[in-house]
C-alpha cells in the first residue's frame, strides 16, 4: 500500500506544498492549528481540491491536474475519521457502521457484527449518535472506516475532543487497530506525545510547507529547525554562534557550551529539553552556578526556572523529579547544573 502525494494549494495567507510519500506505515503531521495539517487531509481525501499536482493510491491515480483527473470521495475508498467524528444522526450505531461496507449483504452483516465486537458497541448497536458519550462516537467512527475496507486512514486530531483518561484509553485501541491494519494511515495531530507513540515517521508542517520526514525518533533526538524543536516539546531555545569547531556562545543563557557534534557555521539556535540538565556539586565543563528565579511545583516534578548566576541572562526551564528537588533543597548548597554536550540540540533555522 503506497500513496504519494505532489501537491499545492493556495490558501489565505500561505501557499500550501505537501511533497511526500508513505508505504504500509504510520505517518504523521505535526504542527500547530492553521498551518495546513488538515487540509492536506482534505485534498486527498478528495473532500477539497488542489490548485495543481497529483495524488496516486496503490497506482490508482486519485488526482492529476494536467490529466483532469479528480476521483469523488467514493471513488477513492479512503476512510477519513473527522475531529467531529461525523456519525450520520438519523442512523443507529448499527446503521452507520453498514452504510459503508461493501460486499453482498451476509458479508456486510458480518463486517458490522465483527466491528461493533472489536470497539465494544454490541449493547449500543441500536442507540443513535446523540445518545452516546465522546468516547462512544469515537469508537463507532472507528467502526465505521474500519468496515468501509479502505485503502488509506486519515485520522485527523482524532483525540482532539476527549478528556485525558478516556483519550488514553481510545489512544491505546487506536495502537491496537493500526497495529493489525495491513496498510498506510495519516495521523494529523499537534500532540507530540500522540505522534510520537503512534507513528513510525513524521514531518514537520509550518505554514504550509512540509519539512523533512524522519524517523518519529529522529525527529525527537535530532529535530534540525526551530519549528520542529518548538513542536516536539523544547522549551528552552537560545540564539547561538559557533565560537570553535565544537563549542557555541548561547547567546540568551549567556553560556559557552561544548556540543557532541561539529558546529555548522551558519548556526543561529541552540535548544537543551528541560529534563536534561543535572544536578551537580561543582562549576566545570557545561557546568555553570546557577541562580533560582522561580520554583513551580507540578503533580509529579517541579519546574525550576534558573539563570546563569550573576547575570539578566534569559531563564531556563529545568524539570525534575519532586524527590531530586526537595533533597537538593533540604541541603540549601549553591547550584550548580550540568547541561549534556550531546543532549544539546542546533538548528540552522
């Protein structure tokens, strides 16, 4: 199952170019609302229509603007799960699950009973949208694309109304369904944790333009642009110059650091994620006195917000465990924290 996609569409304020190609995997979008996640959904979901380019589905050409091709939604057997789960509201739970699967009628019946099994709905078979919670409706939405036998998931911000505990436990299924579909789904989301756990690859989408795919690890360890380092979760980003082969000036920590890696000359960001930094006893390399400007307990960390000793320099977020805080503190020593060359992050851009 492969689907690649060329395509450009020009919205209100950016030009939307999505250049990529995926096969039997989970890919994902990340990127925050408006930068056009899901209108790439709706382009090859048929539901919206490309200014120029070509979508191909298992060598099924699906759209082509120099050829005039532009399959109707039906015509392209993809299953879309919406944010809004789009259930029909005059069918039973039953009714919407059957109204997509294919087949003569003993095999359309065995799709709706096997489906309302795998997500728990044999008692609701017969209630209607209304009648059922959020969650309900998710699982029935995932029924529903799932009897449809379609070649291509599009799952776009599909936790998005959920609270956090019925959104794990549906997340949990979701791993589970994508695990056994033999097949290439999308996952558009700006949840990094979401995308992280559930896809193999990803790309960055930032006003448009999609950035290079990686590996979803890849992407995490090594992130290479601001905007994927700001969407996969760094909260501390500095401006940075090369000051030798291996060390930069982090300008708005007023910090010199050792890196792992060689520095690009051109480097403009340096980023370090706040679980990174430790605890030391004394200055050395990486290891600077640090002064406390704020203390922020969490439910299960506190979020200490520090900066270079002696300086206006701008703070940085360090997060650790409530436990490795209460010890240091219990001690009232100065602080001094180490922060890891090779855990350090540049960025070019």
């Amino acid at each position: 199952m492969e689907l690649t996609v060329s395509i450009r569409k020009q919205l209100r304020s950016f030009e939307l170019v999505a250049d990529f190609a995926v096969q039997d995997e989970v890919f994902a979008l990340l990127g925050a609302s408006g930068c056009g996640k899901s209108m790439t959904l709706k382009c090859i979901a048929g539901i919206e229509t490309p200014d120029s380019g070509r979508i191909v589905l298992n060598g099924r050409v699906l759209y082509d603007s120099e050829l005039g091709i532009d399959l109707s939604p039906q015509q392209r057997h993809i299953g879309y799960l919406f944010q809004n789960y789009a259930l029909f509201p005059n069918m039973t739970i039953k009714e919407n699950i059957g109204f997509v699967a294919s087949g003569p009628a003993s095999e359309r019946s065995a799709k709706v009973q096997e489906n309302l099994e795998r997500f728990g709905l044999k008692e609701l078979a017969d209630a209607y949208p209304h009648e059922l919670s959020g969650g309900q409706q998710q699982r029935a939405a995932f029924a529903r694309i799932l009897a449809a036998d379609s070649e291509l998931l599009l799952l776009d911000e599909p936790f998005s109304a959920l609270d956090g505990y019925l959104k794990w436990q549906l997340e949990l299924e979701l791993g589970d369904v994508l695990k056994s579909y033999h097949g290439t789904a999308l996952l558009v989301s700006h949840d990094r944790g979401e995308v992280y756990r559930l896809a193999g690859k990803a790309a960055v989408i930032k006003q448009g333009r999609l950035e290079q795919v990686h590996t979803t690890k890849d992407l995490f360890k090594n992130p290479e642009t601001l905007a994927a380092t700001l969407l996969t979760g760094c909260k501390n980003i500095s401006q940075a110059k090369q000051v030798a082969k291996q060390r930069i000036w982090a300008e708005d920590w007023a910090l010199e650091l050792a890196v792992a890696a060689g520095v690009p000359e051109n480097i403009r960001y340096a980023g370090i994620r706040a679980h990174f930094l430790e605890l030391r006893s004394q200055a050395g390399e990486n290891t600077y006195p640090m002064e406390i400007v704020q203390i922020i307990e969490d439910v299960f960390s506190y979020l200490v917000m520090i900066r270079r000793q002696g300086t206006s320099a701008k703070p940085i977020r360090w997060e650790l465990p409530k436990a490795v805080w209460e010890e240091y503190s219990s001690r009232k020593t100065e602080l001094y924290v180490y922060i890891p060359p090779e855990k350090i992050i540049l960025m070019q851009q």
